[in-house]
C-alpha cells in the first residue's frame, strides 16, 4: 500500500517533500500529494516512512489502502 497525505490536514510545510527517498511527494494545489507509483512505503530505506515521521500534523500520512502493498524486488 502506498501512502496518502489528507490534503485537509495537510499545512503546506513541505517538510515530507525533501525526506521521500523516491520523490514521490510534490505540491499540487497548494497541498502536497504521494504519487503511489513511486511511493513504497520507504521499505528498503527506513524503518518507517519519512513522511509520517517528519509530519508535523499527526495522521496526515496515512496508508492509501486502495493500492496493494509495496513489494520488492528479489
């Protein structure tokens, strides 16, 4: 499952932006959104995702769960 940010929540600090290991995050209409394509959950690079760890709004970065969950590559 990818992540989403809730663009209600979300305060345009863009401090998730510059953490994502995958560019995945970008602003769009003055809030930032998670491109699912390139989200992966920051697996392989952290122990948990960096958007949810430098959100400064708790449950802005939440699981998209209309996406299937992010596998590796073997």
């Amino acid at each position: 499952m990818a992540y989403k940010i809730v663009a209600s929540q979300c305060t345009s600090c863009s401090a998730c932006e510059a953490e994502c290991p995958n560019v995945a995050i970008s602003e769009k209409n003055g809030t930032f959104v998670i491109n699912p394509k390139k989200c992966t959950e920051c697996i392989g690079h952290f122990d948990i995702p960096q958007c949810v760890a430098v959100c400064p709004v708790d449950n802005t970065c939440v699981i998209d769960t209309s996406y299937p969950r992010y596998q590796p590559s073997a």
